[in-house]
C-alpha cells in the first residue's frame, strides 16, 4: 500500500529532524535490572529544550535475535496494554509534532499542528493540518493539509494552491493501517503484540534526557527474517503510562539516511473517543480556488507529506 500516515501520522516527510544519538544506555534484557552508564535525569515533556533521543541505544547496534528480550514479562505486558488501549480508541484529536532528518541530503524537517483520526468504514480517516513548518531551522509561513477519507490520500497545499488527490485503494477495498506488514506508517496505537514480536526484537530501555514523560521506551530491531527489515532499522515506541498509547515513535529506515520522530505532547484521555462528525474531514473553504489533480490508483508514486 502507498505510504500513507507519520500519523499519525505519520504521514508527512520531506526532511526531517536528527538529533544527537542518547548516552550510553543498556537495554533491559528479560529477567535482568536494566544498568544505566549514569543515573538517568529527570523525564522532560516534549518537547523539550533538551535533544530529543532520535538514535539509538549505545548497544542498539548489537541487539541480537534473542527470543528472551521479547518475551520479558515487562515488554509483553507495555505490548499488551498497547494492543488493549488501540482497540478501544475510535476518534483521536490531538496535535503532531513531525520530524524528518535525512542525514544523506543533509536536510532538516519539523512540521506541527492538529491531527484527526477517526474509524470508518470501509476505511478509517484521518487528517492533519500543518500550520507551523521549519526547514533547516527557517521557519515557512504556508500552511499544509493531509487527509484520507474514503480511498483517496488528499495533498493541499497554501504555497503552490494546488491540491493533489491519490487514489490509493480500490473502490469499497479494506484497508489495514495498523497492520506493520501492509503500512508503511508506524500508527501511534492498533499494533498487536503478536505481530510485533513475530517481526521484531524488543527491548525496554531505561529512560533517558528528553524522554517524553511518564513513558516506557521499547526499542524494536526487525529480526533478520522479518520482511520489515527491508523497511526499517528500528523502530522506537514511547508508550504511556497512563493512557497505554505512544507519546512519541521514531522509526530509521533500512539505509539509515533517514529518522522519522512523531510526538504528540497533548494526547491524554481527552484527546480519545471526542465527538467528531464525519464533516470534520474536509479540507477548509481556503482551498476552494486551488488548483486540483488526480492520480487514480497504479498512477502514481508513494507519496510523503
């Protein structure tokens, strides 16, 4: 399926944002008492002014196919709870703070603002609204709009005025965003415990500076034979102790050129299961005089915000 969201977001890219790889940290190992190098500072919110931990665990390079970190007690307990909490949710309205650092090009990404989700069928919706974009540190004063609705991934955006519709499933055809093999988005919440660890050696790592707060970091190197390794090199989940969702994922790609962070530094349970009807996902009467093109299904390219 065609990259569609960094939704949570997980749907944008263009650049991005690295920052500096964390201390030297010892990832948990099931039955062991994770070992810090230092004692770990106090938890910070995102975001902070503190570097956001993009990189990986010291050792992160090592982690190895060891069914025993898995299958820990407490990384399958965070896992379940995840896969508890994601079935429960229906709407979800909160903001994105997106970042994209290509360290190939040598380019910065952040993007920020309000992000909507909702199930539906055949297919769920969702919709983001960049109103802040930096790139390289210089701040653009044009907004940007992702939505998918029905079976179209819908680009506006203020700069150019044009708006680009992607056929991106066939008519009345499901779709599975929360399914790692069928998405190229990490979803905030809806992955189940037993797929993650069919494809992945998971780790609990200690916390670290700029951590969001009140989180549990897993760590999730592909397994040699998972067909997700051709896709990432690790993924990162910050999942929350309170609401059992991710604050924050970070996912690099295969080559390791490039590192995706999403954060979502106001999602608690008011963000969850709120009231919003299905006119919500629409693009604002701004765009109406844009210019419009469509690209049916098989036409086009994977497409990034």
């Amino acid at each position: 399926m065609v990259n569609v969201l960094l939704l949570a977001m997980f749907l944008m890219a263009s650049s991005d944002l690295a920052s500096p790889t964390p201390a030297s940290v010892a990832p948990a190992v099931a039955g062991q008492t994770p070992q810090p190098a230092h004692e770990p500072p106090a938890e910070a919110e995102p975001p902070t002014d503190e570097p956001a931990t993009d990189g990986p665990p010291a050792d992160g390079a090592a982690v190895s196919d060891s069914a025993a970190v898995s299958d820990s007690a407490a990384v399958v307990e965070i896992l379940d709870r995840m896969e508890a909490a994601g079935r429960d949710v229906r709407t979800i309205r909160c903001r994105i703070i997106y970042h994209v650092a290509d360290t190939l090009n040598l380019t910065e990404t952040e993007k920020s603002g309000p992000i909507l989700f909702k199930r539906a069928e055949p297919n769920p919706m969702f919709m983001v609204e960049f109103n802040r974009i930096g790139i390289d540190g210089i701040l653009i004063a044009y907004k940007e709009w992702w939505l998918f609705r029905d079976r179209w991934l819908v680009e506006a955006k203020e700069k150019s005025e044009t708006i680009i519709k992607r056929e991106v499933v066939e008519p009345g055809e499901r779709t599975d965003f929360f399914d790692l093999e069928q998405s190229n988005i990490p979803m905030p919440f809806g992955q189940r415990r037993e797929q993650i660890l069919e494809n992945f050696v998971v780790r609990l790592v200690p916390p670290q500076l700029g951590d969001p707060k009140g989180c549990d970091h897993l760590y999730c190197a592909p397994k040699p034979d998972s067909p997700l390794a051709d896709d990432y090199r690790r993924l990162d989940y910050f999942v929350s102790r309170d609401i059992h969702l991710p604050l924050r994922i970070v996912a690099e790609d295969a080559s390791g050129n490039k590192v995706t962070r999403a954060d979502f530094p106001d999602l608690t349970e008011k963000s969850i299961n709120v009231d919003l009807p299905d006119s919500t996902f629409h693009l604002p009467k701004e765009t109406d005089s844009y210019h419009v093109s469509e690209e049916p299904l098989g036409s086009q390219a994977p497409a990034t915000p």
